[in-house]
C-alpha cells in the first residue's frame, strides 16, 4: 500500500458519489482529491452548505493507510454554521484509516447533528466497500485475517450493546427484550431465505421461506464475555482441576454463572417481532419448523460445552461435535477433559473433522469477514446464530432426539430419528405435533404413506417395521380359576412357605397356562371379594410371582390370612393377577405381528377425518377410542417416511405426455426427492464431471421409470432404490432396472402383484400402481445393460424426480364425497358429523405452506433429453420434463446474505443507540456485570422513530409488542393481568390463606406465564367437555395464580388396592398441588400430593410418592446420562396423567393409603423427599427449588 493505493481509493470512491441518486448526489456534491487536500460540499438544507476539507500528510502517503494521518477544516458562508460544523467533527479519529472509511465517518457525524436521515448508499456499510485496503476487498476467504479494531470495553452494556450492533452489521435481526430483576431477553432473527435451501427442501422440512428463523436467550443479569471469562477460564478455575479434576467440572461452573435459556423457532412476522394484533390463523402461526424441537434441545444440552472446546482447544464446530461424540456417545470420558489429554494427539483427531467440507454450507462459509469475526470468538451473539445455520443445513446427517451423526448408510432429504429404541420413543413423545402438522399440512401424501404401508402389510412384505419401542404399556387384571393353599398356624394363616428363592404357594390344581412369571398376585376373600394385605402391618396387597411351574408357584413376600376373616380354615382362596405387558408390533422374535398390523392400520379412520382431529388437538384422543396402537402406528408411518412428497397440482409443474386424446387421468404426479444433500451433491458432481469429458458435445439429459410392485413402495420410499433384494431376477445383470417404455414398467407394477391384498379401506386416492420417473448419469456405455432395460449398477448415479401414482379417485375432485363408498363397512363418517366437524374442502387438502412453492412458471422450458434415450409415456408419446431445480441449495446467492459487507468498527464513545432496547452504561452498579440493575423498563415500552446510525434506515419501534411465541394466547390469559393479579394477592396472602399449600408465587416470566396459560385453557376446555373423562379435574374455581394449580385425581379403577382404600375411608380424590417456575418449561412442573397421606415405600407403598408426599420420577426431574428426564415438549395434559398411571401401577408395589390417610402432607416435608429420592436415583434437580418450593 502508499500513495499509489491512496490515488486509486479516491478514484473508486468518487466513482461511486457519480452514482449516488438523486437524494444522496444532493447531500454531499464535488468529491474530489486536489493534493494535499481533499474536499466535498455537504449541503444541510436546501441552498445551504459547508465544505468539508481534508487536508493529508504527504509523508504520510508512503505507508498508507497504516500510518496514514491527515486533519480536518470546515469552511461555510459564515463563521457560526462553520464553528458548529467544526465542533461536531472536532473528536473524530481519521488516524491510520483509509479514505473511505474516513467520508464513512464523517458523513453520519453531520447528519445526526444536522438531524437528516443517513442514506443506506452513504452508510459505512456501502462505502467501506470501495477501498483497496478495507477488508471487503480480499476476494480469498484464505486471506482473510481480520484483526479487529477492539475499542476498550469497560462495562457489560458497552459488550453487549457491541455485539447486537455487530450482528446488525452483518444483516441480522438483534432486539433486546423484556428487561426485569431477574434478567434480560435478547432476540436474534433473519429471514429463513438466508439459509439458502430450495423450495423443495424447506417444504421437506414444513418451513416456510416467508418466515424468520428466530432464536430468544434469556439471560440472568451476567452477559457472557467470551474472552474476558470464558476464554480465560482454565486459568481463573484452575483450582476445579486439582487432584483429578475435569475440563467438565469448569463448564459446569461457567453455566451456572451464565445460565441461559434458549428456544429456537420461526415466525411470520417481519424481523421477528410480531404486532400487537393476534392473527387467528392457527395454520399460519403455528411453528410447523420440523427442527424447533430438537434445535432447543441442542442449544440447552450441548452449544455451551462445545463452545467452550472451541474457544479453549482452538478447534471448529465439526471437531467440538466429536469431543461430544467421543464423551458422551462413546463415553471416552478424558476425551480433551483433561490436561494430559492435550498432549496425546486428540486435538488432532478433532482438527482432522474440521477439514471436512459441506457443500450445502457454500454460502455459510462464502461471508468471508463473518467468517473470521466468528473465529476470533468475540461476539456471543453470532457465534449462536452460526451454529444454528449450520445445524439446519446439516439436519440431515444427525439424529433429531439424541443429536449424534447418523451411522446407517440412508439417504434422505428429510431430518429424521436413528434406530435407537430410546430416540424412536422420545420421538414418539416429543415430534408428536410435528407428524400432526404433515398430517394437516400434505394430507393426500399421508393417505399415499398409509396404503403403502396397508398394502405391504397384507403382502407380509413390511420392511422396514416398527420397532419394539413403538408401542404402549397396558395392564390387565385376570380372574384365575383356581385358588391357593392357606397354611394355618393359630390364628394366622399364611399363603405361601419360605423357600430358598421365596415363598411357595399351592393351588387348587395346576398352574399350568394361568399366571406367568413377573405377574402380580392378589388373594382376595371369596364372598366379599376385599383383597387380603401382604402383612399386617401393610396396605399392600399384591406380591410378584417369581417363578412358574406345573403345580407350584413361587412368590416374593407372603399373604397373611386371619381367622377373623376366614373361620375356615379348610378353605382354599381365590386370586387373581394383573399382568403388564408392552403391546407392540413385533412377535417374539422380532418378525413383524402382521394380524395384529393389519387390525389395527384397518381401524385408522379417513385422513380427512384425523385431519379434523388434529385441527381440534384431539388426534391421540380419538385414536385411542379405537385401538390405543392406532396412534403409535399413524406416527411411525409417517415419521419413518425419509422421502420428499408433493402432489403436483398446476399443469404447467407436471411432466407433459402429449396424450392426443389417451386419458391418462387416473395417474396423479408427486414430486419425489429422496437424495440426501450429500447424495444430489455427488450426483451433481458426476453430472460435471460427465460435461467436462463430452465438452463441445450437444449432451441431453437422461431419463427413465422404474416400476415395481405395490408392496415394495413402503420400503422404497424409505431406504431408496437399490439391488440388495432380487424382486424380478437378473435377467441382464445386477443392479436397478430402469425403462425407456412406461408400459413396461407400469407391466412390473401391476403384472408381478402376487398378492391380492386389496386397498386401505378409507384411502381418498385407493392407489393401484406405482412408478418412478428417475434421472440417471447419462453413461450408458458403463451401464451393466442397456437394452431391453437400462441396469445401472451405481446407484450414486440414480436419483428419483417424480413419482406416478395410478388412483382410481382424485382427492381434490370435491364430487368424491358422493361417489362410490369404499369405507362402506366402516360408520366413522356419521362420528365425524354429529361432533360437527367442518367438512374438508380441496383447499384444505393442499399444503398450506407457502403458496409461492406451488407457483406455476410462465413459458415453461422443458430439459434437453437425450435423443437415443427418451422415455415414452403409456400413448408412446415422448415425455416433456420441466426445467426444475432439484438441488438442495439454491442457485442464487441469498439477498440477505452478508457476502461482501466489509469489517465491523465499533466506537462505544459514541452516545447514538445502534439498535432498539441498547443498554446504556448508567445501566450497572459497581458490584458486579449484572444488565438491568437500574434500567428504567419504560425505556424499553415506548414506541418511538429513531433514526439508525449505522446504515440509515428509518427503523419503527414497536416497544410495546410481545415477542411471537409458539403459541398465540387469547385475552382471557392476559400476562400484564396475571402479574398484577400475582402482586395484588401477594399483598394480601395472610388473609385467608390455605396453610397445606405453597406461598402463592412471587417469581414469573412472560414465557412461563403465556405456555402456562396454554396448557391451562386446554385442559379447561376439555374438563368442560362432559363427554371428556380425563381422570383429573383443575379446580379454577379457586385459582389464585396461574403458577399455582390445584388437581384432582378421580376415578381410578375401582380394582386398584388405592381405589379400595378411598372407597373404604369415603376419600373421593387424590389432591395435588402443582407448582411452575419461572422458567417453566425448560425446567419441570413440581408435583405433590396435599392430601391424603399415602403409604411410604419402606412400608410397602408405591406410586412413585416420596415420604414427604411430592410425586419424584424421571420425568420430574432434568434426569441423567441414562435417563433424559423432562423435556420442553411434554403437555402439561400428559404429564398429570403420567403421575395417575404412576399411582395406578402395581410394579413394583400399588400405592395406598397410609393408616394416618386424614394428616395432610406439608410443603417442606415435600421438597426435602423429593431432593432426597432425586439424589438416590441420580437425577438432576433444577436450581434453587429448595428455596423456591420450600416453606
């Protein structure tokens, strides 16, 4: 650089004034260079203007813009506008700057004095573009070396207000939000288009490009300094490390200092922000995104500790996700967790994943300056959002439930669960709603899903099936026609003698066929039929039969029988078991259960009817009714789908086949993508590699179908085509046969249909045929053969487009709804009616995921297709293929990507707030970095129009709006009316209060407040429903705060041991008291029991009741490496019938009634067991319950 470099700057820079419109050329005018000065005019008002002169060192050019130094004049008609010029420039730095960057300072100076809106072409952002020493000039992201012109930052605020001005910078949304004494909320946005994907891959995934991916952090009053804590943290903790101690037990520490709740999901709105107007459209503002789910799982289970090995190992996000492998997966524990570990070469191992390329991240890793400021490791803020970009782009290669790389060899478009019995559970729980919305959203690809899966049922050809864990847990009481020995001793009598291995009981006759082992025994009276306890000093009465023979049983825990009861002594006792068993959908040995399939997939009513279902969130519910394996089925079937579907509706989408009067109206047309990114990538490639051998050379596209069987169509669309399994034989050679001719595949589509299985009763499009229209590497020299068909052994040189789907109903005719019944045998149409249900209209049927997917294109152009190989439709007519865009990444460069935006500066002298909500320095006391101290929220709740200093646009302040949550919350829960509600009853909480319950709470959130509010009108409305019987009942009657609920269990069976007790003492309910924190529901309900006691454990109780009365289980609790614990997604529904079950169960022992049934449980005995019992299991506790849920 020098003079040369400082003549050629100008030059550029005037080039671009000569370009400015109209607005902006009339602002600053005259550019120009005239050594040693450099001037323009910047004209404040109509007709008025000063000159701004910049005059330069000379010997200052030779080393420009390192040691570059010049100073500044203002000349003006008169020596008052001239001075107040002067003084507004008198502080600004130009030392060591280039020229653009110089003007990019000045300009915005003289605007916010002169108060005049900054034009976005004058903003730093467009001029630092236009010097050969910015860094926007590098073109090779290789050169890139940002060196970051770091301000001295002194408090917190000036950090963060640092970083969301950075992230504006670099074309991202960032809002600070809901500033109170427990926190701050700061909001970061951009539009999904950002991301980069197709059309065709955000519908795979249910996200609309019209929305914005959005991530809020609620932070406690510490914002994290990267690298004043974190990246110094070895050093500060190394005290953590001593006598054995782990890199884990220092992240442990930092996220208990800077903890922070994460939600990632998408909204509608524009920037993120919504307006104060509720939409009523639950379509539209429902969070459909397939990876909201799991994305907040990630962030709250594993972003912070790969920060930190990023940060403290020098690695990248790819070599921080195998540290997580390798400890957690692989339970490598020192993995880079140690000091001794660093020195054996896992670094390496880690940097070798990072070399790794992506070619769906082109765009992620093409912003060169974003790059390399996220290396530095400075801005909290982007480092998130980058990482989240990248997770999304690489969804496919990862597990959605337990977050590890994929190790089965499938290609697939779409996200999906690994194999794990454990993630395909957790799925079933937790991607409930995500199923649920493809089911509303594309319900005509679901009926196709469902007969498939009916028709390779009833061919035995069911491959791939559910697995064990897709299934319930039932219990069933057996009445046993046979009856036991009683051993008499006095008074006492006794149902079995101790053995060895337990206690041995004789019957009446044999046992042979009636009970089994791990069952449970109750011996009841044979005229009152009242169960006889185990002892007398216990309510319990059942005891596990441990071991089955002919004439024997042997049991854990013998029956006492007095004579008081029985006076005969000669009498044999009858008994009866409860048996649990795990209903699914295998036999022993693991073969798929096809009677039981095909009962229960014959059982599903219409889609248009679960559609319904869903819409009112009563799917589970109504499935239920019909077989309790009916929803498990419905969400495995449509969850295990790893194929892209979408029915083509315009004409001008759709393969053109140029009938001349043949009617071809019975096949419909799907769009279908079942390549991974990897996969199309590798294709692509082969297609380049292919044009650069034959350049010069007209080389056409190379097209054909493959048929096959109606019931190998459940399996190809799941694991892809390939020639593991030999259908047809291999006439000419292994591989995947393909034809020119669809009449000879549409022959082995229906010709070779050796079963008669018939159609899913209730289908909308009663499917005959299937065929798939494939694009294949045009090399047919190296193909195994190429006539009669096309054998192509390398299935990378396959990729599915289109699939035929020949039905003999069109389900976006609405005339269907009176033609031929082919459900004649089933009467769920006449249900749906009389619970007045809307009917399913066309519209309703298409995906109501941005109407921009399903665009048709004006003067459609068709693929150049080879002429030697053109496939031929039915008519023999040749086939004309719209020009489409199958790849997963977009051709086109996002607009609202920050490629090309120049290096960020950052002046936190500067009193101008960059963004809305910015954090001034008045903001902190002295006694630690906590943000709102002394913020005034008011601040924060006006609307106002500021002007943006940093590229000048108007930006309108909406400060009174809430942020878009998941779910959208009428007036009936209003968050400002239940925290006044909260601190008027606090006021007067000695008045009247209930002693047997918690202080009413004091702590809240808006997040709790408004997911609170939602689970709590859901279950009113339901409750209120007479033909809902949910087996609890929400005492609103009596609610005081949202936070705080009271919970009725009721009718339990009555041939439960509990449900015996409370008949015998007249107890009607089991009450509970239900309790939320504030940061509900990232952290569990707390559950206890207020009244009546309950039996404790040591003496023979169960029902997962603690001593103290509160309800501790797994799913209570943030659980362990085994167990996962509470998730965000569970219903609050759900959760108390999980607590009814668990009172229900009789494994390992019933719950009961203590003999002190009428003393009520406190609230400090409670919190204490529940600790105790969480301690002895190993479940994580959340902070500070102890203080927030005790006395």
């Amino acid at each position: 650089m020098g003079r040369k470099d400082f003549i050629q700057d100008v030059k550029i820079l005037k080039e671009h004034f000569r370009g400015l419109n109209s607005k902006s050329a009339s602002l600053v005018q005259g550019f120009d260079f005239q050594d040693p000065e450099l001037s323009f005019k910047f004209a404040y008002r109509t007709g008025k203007s000063i000159t701004v002169q910049i005059f330069v060192n000379d010997s200052s050019l030779q080393s420009y813009p390192t040691k570059f130094s010049a100073f500044v004049c203002v000349d003006a008609a008169s020596e008052e506008e001239a001075n107040i010029a002067a003084k507004c420039l008198s502080n600004v730095n130009i030392e060591n700057k280039t020229v653009s960057e110089i003007v990019a300072t000045i300009i915005p100076k003289l605007c916010d004095h002169f108060r005049i809106a900054l034009p976005k072409d004058l903003s730093m952002n467009a001029l630092s573009k236009f010097s050969r020493g910015s860094s926007s000039a590098i073109s090779s992201q290789e050169k890139v070396q940002i060196k970051p012109i770091v301000p001295v930052i002194k408090t917190p605020a000036q950090l963060l207000n640092r970083d969301l001005a950075e992230l504006k910078h670099f074309r991202y949304n960032a809002e600070l939000l809901c500033a109170d004494e427990i926190g701050f909320k700061v909001v970061v946005s951009m539009p999904v288009t950002r991301l980069g994907l197709s059309y065709e891959a955000c519908e795979a995934w249910n996200l609309d490009p019209a929305r914005y991916l959005v991530c809020t952090m609620q932070f406690s009053p510490n914002y994290i300094d990267l690298q004043g804590v974190i990246a110094n943290a070895l050093q500060t903790k190394a005290y953590l490390i001593k006598d054995g101690g782990t890199y884990q037990m220092i992240k442990d520490s930092l996220k208990k200092q800077f903890p922070i709740t994460f939600t990632v999901l998408t909204s509608s709105l524009q920037r993120g922000i919504p307006s104060q107007s509720h939409h009523k459209d639950d379509t539209l503002e429902s969070d459909h995104f397939v990876l909201s789910w799991t994305l907040t799982e990630l962030m709250k289970q594993k972003f912070f500790d790969m920060l930190c090995d990023r940060m403290w190992f020098g690695i990248g996000w790819s070599g921080a996700e195998y540290v997580d492998l390798k400890r957690n997966k692989e339970l490598v524990l020192d993995f880079l967790n140690n000091e001794q570990s660093i020195y054996n070469g896992q670094i390496d191992e880690c940097l070798l994943k990072d070399e790794g390329h992506h070619g769906v991240l082109c765009y992620l890793e093409s912003e060169e300056i974003e790059v390399a400021t996220a290396r530095t490791n400075r801005n909290f803020l982007l480092l998130v959002l980058r990482f989240l970009r990248r997770r999304i782009l690489l969804s496919t290669k990862y597990c959605l439930t337990c977050h590890y790389p994929h190790t089965e060899s499938v290609s697939s478009i779409r996200p999906f669960v690994c194999g794990s019995a454990l993630c395909q559970h957790q799925a079933l729980v937790g991607l409930g709603n995500l199923f649920e919305a493809v089911l509303v959203n594309s319900p005509v690809v679901v009926d196709l899903l469902i007969s498939l899966c009916y028709v390779a049922i009833g061919a035995q050809n069911l491959s791939p099936h559910p697995s064990k864990a897709i299934g319930v847990t039932t219990t069933t009481k057996y009445e046993i026609q046979n009856s036991l020995v009683v051993d008499w001793d006095n008074e006492i009598g006794t149902v079995g003698t101790r053995t060895e291995r337990g206690y041995t009981v004789y019957g009446w006759k044999g046992f042979d066929g009636q009970v089994l082992a791990n069952d449970m025994l109750e011996v009841f009276h044979p005229e009152t039929g009242v169960s006889f306890p185990v002892n007398r000093c216990s309510h319990t009465t059942s005891v596990r039969v441990l071991e089955v023979s002919a004439n024997t049983l042997i049991i854990d825990f013998p029956i006492t029988v007095s004579t008081v009861a029985v006076p005969n002594r000669h009498v044999y006792l009858p008994f009866r078991v409860y048996r649990r068993s795990e209903r699914n959908f295998l036999n022993d040995n693991d073969t798929p259960n096809y009677p039981l399939l095909n009962s229960v997939i014959d059982k599903l009513p219409s889609v248009n009817a679960m559609v319904q279902y869903a819409k009112k969130k009563m799917l589970k519910t109504e499935l239920d009714k019909l077989d309790q394996l009916c929803f498990p089925l419905l969400s495995w079937i449509i969850s295990s789908n790893r194929t892209h579907l979408r029915l083509l509706e315009s004409e001008d989408e759709k393969v053109q086949f140029h009938e001349n009067g043949t009617s071809y109206g019975n096949w419909k047309q799907f769009i279908m993508i079942m390549s991974s990114p990897e996969k199309e990538e590798t294709f692509q490639r082969e297609k380049e590699k292919l044009r650069n051998e034959r350049r010069g050379q007209v080389l056409g596209e190379l097209f054909a179908f493959h048929g096959s069987p109606l019931q190998n169509w459940h399996s190809i669309i799941r694991t892809s085509l390939n020639w593991k399994k030999i259908v047809h034989g291999r006439a000419y050679g292994d591989g995947v046969y393909h034809s020119l001719q669809a009449q000879t595949s549409s022959s082995y589509a229906g010709a070779y249909h050796r079963y008669d299985a018939g159609v899913w009763k209730n289908s909308m499009l009663v499917v005959q045929k299937c065929m798939a229209l494939s694009e294949i590497v045009n090399r047919p020299t190296q193909f195994t053969s190429t006539s009669p068909h096309l054998v192509v052994k390398d299935d990378s040189w396959i990729t599915t487009r289109y699939l035929f789907v020949e039905s003999l109903r069109d389900p976006l005719d609405p005339g269907n709804e009176e033609e031929e019944d082919w459900s004649n045998n089933y009467n769920n149409n006449n249900y749906v009616q009389n619970i007045n249900m809307p009917a399913l209209t066309p519209s309703s049927i298409t995906n109501s995921l941005s109407s921009v997917l399903r665009r048709p294109k004006d003067n459609s152009v068709f693929i150049n297709l080879d002429s030697t190989y053109t496939p031929v439709w039915l008519n023999n007519q040749p086939l004309q293929i719209p020009i489409r865009d199958f790849s997963i990444i977009n051709n086109d460069i996002p607009d609202e990507s920050s490629i090309g935006v120049g290096q960020f500066h950052y002046d936190p002298s500067d009193s101008q707030s960059l963004i809305r909500g910015s954090v001034s320095s008045s903001s902190f006391n002295n006694n630690g970095p906590t943000i709102f101290d002394t913020i005034d929220e008011d601040t924060m709740d006006e609307d106002e129009d500021t002007e943006d200093d940093v590229d000048g646009n108007d930006i309108e302040d909406d400060d009174d709006e809430e942020f878009e949550y998941e779910d959208n919350f009428d007036d009936g829960f209003d968050f400002k009316d239940t925290e006044e509600k909260n601190d008027e009853e606090m006021d007067d909480e000695d008045d009247g209060i209930d002693l047997t319950l918690l202080p009413i709470p004091a702590e809240s959130s808006k997040g709790a407040t408004q997911r609170i509010c939602k689970e709590l009108r859901t279950i009113i409305t339901k409750q209120s429903d007479p033909s809902n019987d949910l087996g609890f009942f929400v005492d609103t009657n009596n609610l005081q705060s949202v936070y705080q609920w009271v919970v009725q269990l009721k009718n339990f069976d009555p041939s439960l041991p509990l449900a015996q007790d409370m008949a015998r003492n007249r107890v009607n309910s089991i009450d509970l008291e239900v309790r939320f924190a504030p940061d509900y529901p990232f952290v569990p309900p707390y559950v206890r029991v207020i009244r009546p006691r309950l039996l404790r454990f040591m003496d023979g109780g169960g029902g997962h009741v603690t001593a103290g009365g509160s309800i501790c289980m797994d799913l209570l609790t943030l659980g362990n490496e085994r167990e996962r614990g509470w998730s965000s997604v569970y219903t609050m529904e759900a959760v108390l019938l999980q607590v009814k079950m668990a009172l229900s169960s009789l494994d390992p022992k019933p719950a009961r009634l203590d003999r002190n049934w009428n003393c009520d449980y406190s609230p400090s005995e409670a919190i204490d067991a529940y600790i105790r019992v969480a301690n002895q299991h190993g479940w994580a506790v959340p902070q500070g319950w102890s203080t927030l849920f005790g006395r």
